[in-house]
C-alpha cells in the first residue's frame, strides 16, 4: 500500500562505490499472485473484524485455494503478506518477529506449507524506521532483515516508501536491493520507489536506475474499489507509455496495483476491461480479496489460459494505446508465437470506458500486422477462432459500455 507520508526523516545513506545492480534472475515474466493489503488492509483488530483478520488462517486458506481450485495452474504463485504482520518491536538480537497470535508458527512455517505446494511465499516492510502503519521498518536493519528474510524462505519482498525524504529514497532502495543479493537467496525486489519520488516529493523518477535495482515498481496511486479510480490508472499508463514502456520487460515490470476481483465492484464487463488492460500492458496480476468470494465469472476469467498467455508472454512487450475516439483506446501488442522467426502474433484490445456502445473500425495493419499469407483471430474471452483475415482487412467491431473486445492475430 502507499499512502502520504505526515513526516520526513531527512537522513543520508553512504553507499560502496560500487553497489551491486539487482541481480537474481527473477521476474522473467509479470509475477502472478496475492497480496492482503486491498482487502485485508491492515489486518490486526481480529478480535472486532474477525472477517477481515490477517492471520495464519488467513494466508494458510490462500494457499489451498491456489492449490486446491486451479490458480497455480494458471501461473499464480506468490502468496504475499503486506504490512502489520510483525511485533511492535524487535527481539533482543534486533531481528523482526512475526505477531504470536496471529503468526503463532512463524513466518518459516508458513513458508515451508506454501513451498511444499510448489508456491512461493511474499512479504513486506518499509524502507523508513517504521512501516507505513507503524510496525518496525528495516531502516538501519537492511542486512538482518534481509537474512531473516532469507532465513525464512521468503521468494518475494515488497517496499514501501513511507516516511523518508527524497534521498534516502534513491539510496536506500539501492542498499537493500544489495543486501537481498547477498544473501544468495533469489527474492522478487518489489519497489515502491518512484510512486514516493513523483506524487509524494514532486520530482521526477529515474526509472533507468529503478529498472535496474528492482524487478517491479509502483508508479500510480493505491487501486480503490470503485470503477472510476480503475480508469484513472489505465488513463495514466495512457499519458506515461512513451517513458514507462521503455524500462519495461522481463525481470522489471511497471506495477498498475492490484486486481480487484473478489470484492463485488465490478460489473462483468468491468472485470474483462481490467484483467485485458492488465494483460496488455505485461502487468504484474495480484490478487487481494477473500478468495471464497471469487465469482464464477471473475475465476473463469483468471484461468482462462490464452488471455493468461498474452499477460506471461516472454518477450515482455508493454502495449501501446492508441485513442481512437474520446473514450476509446485501442490497446496493441506485438507477441509469441512467431512464424518463422519473422511474422509475429499480434493482439488487439478496444477498451470503451464510455456509458455508451462505440462503433469501431480500424485497420490492424497500421499497428503492425504483416504477414502476407495472413491470420487467424481468435476471440480471447470466448476462446474461439473466429474467422481468418488477410493482413490488410480492416475489423468492424461494436464496444458495448464499459467493456472491452479482445483479438489475437496468429500468422498462419
């Protein structure tokens, strides 16, 4: 989560000359997983929200709910436990302790319950002092924590950026980045780096040194749940594609924040809208919700396993928009498979975010098709083959409200 910071600690971090750039081999495709913070949020008033504890029942049900009900097969993997997880303070050692009442196994047990499914266990701390709610932040910690997160068995780490000022940002991202390294112990390196530097400290990012210390970052606001702020954030990947796509691809990702399936707010239209901007755009697809409240709809979206394909494909590509009226964006991208190591497939999202249908009509060839023997299109939300086309055949298509139509063009 990220929220404004109420104070900045105006600190220096002096670094080695030579820090080393991340370098874990993770992240070669969007990670794919769950994280507490959209729903759970913090998590720790069990007792008066039993319904919305972050506990280890919690994360434990998760877990079998990837195992048990098909989402592992999908590709979703991480189970990510974001902040309040922890005792307000440290042990005597200075190490972090994970809430015995919520957590009376520790944080190993839960690791070695999600390892031995074949799944991959996340989790969070803060950059400052203390986490942006208040628990203990890995601040003057960075080397303990990092072993005590490699001790653990943790595969994913998420960093906030509460509480610090602008250089401590874009040192201490880098430090810990090194740390994690050294401990031998691939950890995912989830930033929340340049969100605080833009909308919190009003400068610019330097998405050059971000891409190369972290393998996902936040650059937009916390996803709300309501429609409106879901197209808020597609309109900002919108404005920024020219400078985010081109830090953009296996092993650093552009984060647009979390699904939001699973909390009764979008329409099924809405939902087809989000996961296709999402998959378009090689974004990272995490869930937050109570995993019982899926609907039917909503899972038959998340294992449906070609709209999956475009979202993992290797090459990483983030789609290009382009608006073709005031509410309608055609969203591209160029991807797997290839024929002939030369003609690339091709797909296509005409995402209308009006109240109102929109008749659209474009030629595919503008935006790259051009295999002269031309392509079959697939229909990527009813998984059908819908009819085969020449490379310079326009598509007439209607977009009903709120909704998106989906094409893949494979070269034949």
């Amino acid at each position: 989560m990220l929220r404004l910071c109420f104070c900045c600690v105006f600190f220096f971090i002096f670094l080695p000359n030579n820090v080393k750039l991340l370098d874990n081999g993770l992240a070669r495709t969007p990670p794919m997983g769950w994280m507490s913070w959209g729903y759970y949020m913090c998590g720790d008033h069990c007792e008066e929200l039993p319904e919305k504890c972050l506990d280890e029942k919690l994360i434990l049900s998760v877990v079998d709910a990837f195992y048990n009900e098909g989402y592992q097969e999908a590709g979703f993997e991480y189970i990510i436990i974001d902040d309040c997880w922890s005792e307000r303070k440290r042990d005597e050692n200075g190490r972090l302790v994970a809430d015995k009442k919520r957590f009376p196994r520790g944080m190993k047990f839960i690791a070695d319950y999600i390892h031995a499914r074949g799944l991959k266990f996340g989790m969070y701390t803060n950059i400052a002092t203390v986490t942006c709610m208040q628990y203990p932040g890995s601040f003057g910690h960075f080397r303990t924590d990092a072993k005590t997160f490699a001790d653990w068995g943790v595969d994913y780490l998420k960093v906030d950026g509460c509480f610090v000022g602008e250089d401590v940002l874009n040192n201490a991202y880098i430090k810990l980045g090194s740390q994690l390294n050294d401990t031998g112990r691939p950890m995912v390196y989830s930033c929340s780096w340049p969100y605080y530097i833009q909308y919190i400290h009003s400068k610019v990012p330097d998405f050059e040194a971000i891409s190369q210390h972290c393998n996902m970052w936040r650059n937009y606001h916390d996803v709300q749940l309501y429609w409106p702020a879901l197209k808020m954030i597609f309109k900002h990947f919108e404005d920024e594609y020219e400078e985010l796509s081109r830090h953009h691809g296996p092993g650093k990702w552009n984060d647009p924040d979390m699904l939001i399936f699973g909390t009764d707010t979008l329409t099924e239209s809405q939902s087809r809208v989000q996961i296709a901007v999402y998959v378009m755009l090689s974004a990272p697809l995490l869930l937050s919700c109570d995993m019982t409240k899926i609907t039917a709809y909503e899972k038959k979206l998340l294992q449906n396993l070609d709209l999956m394909a475009v979202g993992q494909d290797p090459l990483g590509v983030m789609a290009r928009p382009h608006k073709l009226q005031e509410s309608v964006t055609l969203w591209v991208k160029r991807h797997l498979p290839m024929k002939g190591n030369k003609f690339h497939s091709y797909s296509f999202a005409i995402v209308n975010v009006d109240s109102q249908p929109h008749l659209i009509y474009f030629f595919p060839k503008i935006y790259g098709t051009d295999s002269k023997d031309g392509y079959t299109v697939m229909d990527i939300f009813s998984r059908d083959f819908i009819k085969n086309v020449t490379f310079h055949e326009p598509i007439e298509v209607t977009v009903p409200p709120d909704d998106v139509i989906m094409y893949t063009f494979f070269p034949l």
